[in-house]
C-alpha cells in the first residue's frame, strides 16, 4: 500500500502530463461499453480522472506484468451512484499517461487512505 504524499505525488505528476500530453486510453471494449452503459462521455470521463483525489485510492504501485511498462495506481470514484474502477499509469518520460481501465467495479473496492 502506498503512502498518502505517495499517491498524491501520483495524482499530481499524472494531471501535470494528462495536461500537457492529454491521456492515452487503453481500447479495450469492456472500458469502451462502459461509457455507453453509464452514460458517461469521453470529456465526462476525462472530468472524473482528474478529479481522483486520495481518498479513491483502492491500490497500487502495481508492476506491469510488461517490465517495459511503468507501475500503476488503481482508484474508485462514484458517479451517479455507480462505483467506477479506475486503473492508471504515468507512461514513458515525455510520453502521455495511460488509462489502462474505466469500468464499473467488478469486485468491492476497499479505500485504505479514507
């Protein structure tokens, strides 16, 4: 489990790339049904990730089972009464920040740092 300063350094580097790089979205159809089934754009969807606070940290830092693929952080958020789960990586240096998942939780999701 990660530190509170460590997932807010986390959070903090992501906007500052996501802003500068805007962030690359991991196309898999469980992530793109998932905008359809909760209504959600893909601006809305932008919104929630950068509004992820500290408090929705779920887990992480998570290595990739690619080792040439940086770690990621997992959250949940709620919007509209819907638990979303949330999965992210900073990416390469000088490269965008990946949402590798967007969905509706599968599974309960404990919030260590609430």
């Amino acid at each position: 489990m990660a530190l509170r300063d460590d997932v807010q350094t986390f959070l903090n580097e992501f906007r500052v790339k996501a802003r500068t790089f805007g962030i690359d979205y991991y196309p898999r159809k469980k992530n793109t049904d998932a905008l359809l089934q909760l209504g959600i754009t893909a601006n809305i969807r932008e919104e929630i990730i950068m509004k992820l606070e500290v408090r929705d940290y779920y887990r992480g830092p998570t290595e990739d089972i690619d080792p040439k693929r940086p770690e990621f952080y997992e959250f949940g958020t709620n919007h509209n009464g819907q638990v979303i789960y949330v999965k992210l990586s900073l990416g390469k240096f000088g490269k965008s920040p990946h949402c590798m998942s967007f969905h509706k939780s599968e599974a309960v999701i404990d919030y260590p740092l609430r």
